[in-house]
C-alpha cells in the first residue's frame, strides 16, 4: 500500500474497542478496533471513534492504539473498559461472551475519505445513532459496513436484519462471513445472500468462508479468491484483517473512483483486492489473537510479524 498514515485519505471507523480475554489473558480486540489497527498498519491514516475506560484494560487499549498510529478520544475517566470472554473450539474457532459499553463519540467527516463501521457497535442502542448520523451525511466519501454477527448480544432477527440492511443500503462496500450470511438469511445460499446486498445499494458485496476463500458480487459480476494456506492458531480478528486490507486496497487503487462515482468496477481490480486481503486475513490467522499485519509483511519481507501489544492476566 503506498498511503503513508499522515496523508489522505483518512478513514474513520465507529465501533467498539475491547479486549478479548483468552485464557486468562486479555488481548486489545474488537471487529472495528481491529479494522482500524489493519487500515494503519497498512498505512491508512485512521481514527477510531470508541469509548473505553481509564482502567488497566483501557490503558492497554490506548498502548495497542498508538503503538499502530491510530488516532482516538482520550479514554472516560471512570468507565469500565468493555470485554469479550473468548473460548477456541478444537479447530481453533472462536466462540464470544461481552460485557459492552456500547456508547460511541461524534466525530467529524470533514477530510474523511472512507467511514467504516460493523459488529456490535453499528446496531446497539445508543452507539447505533452516532453511526447511522454519520452514514446519512451528505459528503461524498466511501462507507462500508461489516456485520460481523453476535448472536449473544443480537438477540432479536428481525430487528437486526432491518438494521443490517439499513447500513448495508448505504455501503458502498459490506463484507460479511458465511457464518453471517447464515444467520442473516437462514438456508440462503451465498450467491443469493450478495445479490441481495447489491439489490440493496452495496456496489461490492463480499463474503469470506474460511478456507474455502472469499465470493463477490459487483453489478452483474463476479469474482472470487482462494484463502491463504496456513497453519491455523486461531482466527481471532482474521475477518477483521481480510476488511482492512479489502479497503486499503481499494483505496490504493481504481476501485475508489469507481465505486464513489457509481460505476461497475472493474473485475480484475476486484479480484486484485480480494487476493491481497485473503493474505492479510491469513498472517493473522496464522498466530495468536487479533493481531493484522503490517505492509512489509504483505510485501514479503517479514512472515511472522510478533505481537505489539502486552497480554495482561
């Protein structure tokens, strides 16, 4: 990626920004926390509009933040830090418990290039007001939009499928998992799932399925690319890096142009950025908890990029 963190474009992403506790030790994590992390490693300058305390847990959020140059609020005085309890199956999937503040900070689009939200904080009461605000905003910039499912905390279908919808008719780009896609629209299959992203509004609709790779639908298009092969740690935060680096790529390239001014991308640019976000997906599922990669390992010149951040017990 040839963006350095201190030009344009920027991206802003909504969300919430927690840690993931993994046997015992906690982990900075969140679906938008992640994707922000992914975007500035990859040398996206980018903000992260989130709430956490001033805790031990938030002061190791704030580190993680800044340790990858993503700007964000001061931490709240006072307020607990959110939190997902995550146990791995025998095939290193990952199932979640949350405790969430789920309170989000207006922020200005002014520069902006690309808003992002997903997961908890684009559909919770009352962070979902702050996103939905900055997703009718008149300015012309890219939106995307990852529902990253939790079934735990999303309880009512109906209601979330409205709101999935809702964002997902003012994407530009929506990436979801198959997992998803499942839970979205029960025994669809995924060709059927992206079309009716795209009959919504999406101008590129993606869903990833593990090791099976990833599908899109553009216009009347499609494409396709095939996972990474790895050996698997878990896959904490891999769908997060595939989003990242999906949009870091289209940022760097045609697709930006195309899909802001309403044209069919073309598709050997999409298949481009679906083969570089499947290899940023799989380094990231390739070692422990979510941790994206950096542009030099995408480059080739690192495989096994350690940690940034600290575990804490």
């Amino acid at each position: 990626m040839k963006h350095a963190t201190t030009g344009a474009p920027r991206a802003l992403v909504f969300g919430e920004a927690l840690v993931d506790v993994i046997d015992g030790a906690a982990f900075p994590g969140g679906s938008p926390l992640n994707v922000a992390v992914g975007l500035s490693r990859l040398g996206v300058a980018t903000t992260l509009a989130t709430r956490f305390g001033d805790d031990a847990h938030g002061a190791q959020i704030a580190d993680h933040l800044r340790a990858s140059d993503v700007s964000f609020a001061e931490p709240v005085p006072g307020a607990e830090t959110s939190r997902a309890e995550v146990t791995l199956d025998a095939t290193g999937q990952a199932q979640y418990r949350f405790v969430l503040d789920s309170e989000l900070p207006t922020t200005p689009l002014d520069g902006i290039g690309l808003v992002h939200t997903g997961s908890l904080g684009a559909v919770l009461t009352p962070g979902a007001a702050t996103v939905a605000a900055a997703f009718d905003d008149p300015g012309s910039r890219l939106r995307s939009y990852d529902p990253n499912i939790r079934p735990d905390l999303m309880k009512d279908h109906g209601a979330t499928l409205d709101q999935v919808e809702g964002l997902a008719a003012r994407s530009h780009i929506v990436k979801m998992s198959d997992e998803d896609a499942e839970w979205l629209y029960p025994g669809q299959d995924l060709d059927a799932v992206l079309a009716r992203m795209v009959a919504l509004g999406a101008s590129l609709a993606v869903v990833t399925r593990g090791a099976a790779g990833c599908i899109a639908r553009f216009a009347d298009s499609r494409a396709a690319a095939p996972a990474d092969r790895v050996a698997v740690v878990d896959t904490v935060g891999a769908g997060d890096s595939f989003m990242a680096a999906l949009l870091a790529a289209v940022l760097d390239g045609p697709l930006a142009a195309s899909l802001l001014a309403g044209d069919p991308p073309a598709p050997h640019d999409v298949e481009h950025a679906l083969q570089f976000a499947a290899r940023a997906a799989g380094i990231t599922a390739s070692r422990a908890g979510a941790n994206p990669p950096w542009t030099r390992e995408l480059a080739g010149e690192a495989h096994a990029e350690p940690a940034t951040f600290p575990a804490t017990s």
